[in-house]
C-alpha cells in the first residue's frame, strides 16, 4: 500500500489519500492521472488494468485502488 501511496502522492501532494475515498467523484484526480496511475502501477506491481475495469468505483480510493491491484494480481 505504501507503494502505491507514493504514487498518488507523486501526483497530487497536497491529498490524504489514506482518508479520501472520492477521488473521481470529487474531480481529484482526472483522465490525465488516471492514465498515469495505470502506467505507474503496471511499472511498480507488473499489473495490467484492463480496460473493462477502469471505472470510478475502482479509482476513487486508495483502498480501492489496492483491491483492484490484488484482485489482478491473483488472476
């Protein structure tokens, strides 16, 4: 988690991204950090996100973030 929590970081420092769990909702994080996120996290945990499952419920937390990243780790 602390992993990825630098990279959300890397992207916007001033959000608590342990706390925040509207990240889409909230229009904190847009299409741009999306893609990058995507890029970091194939590059940190080798971890492909298909595109079926980049929707908000899956990027608006960190949390959920993570469960994707495990969920796809174990496929």
């Amino acid at each position: 988690m602390d992993e990825l929590l630098d990279i959300l970081r890397e992207l916007h420092p001033e959000v608590d991204f342990e706390t925040n769990e509207h990240l889409i909702d909230d229009r904190i994080l847009d299409s741009f950090d999306i893609v990058s996120l995507i890029s970091e996290i194939n590059e940190e945990f080798d971890v492909a996100i298909p595109a079926e499952e980049i929707v908000p419920e899956n990027f608006n937390s960190a949390k959920a973030l993570m469960a994707l990243i495990e969920r796809l780790s174990d496929e």
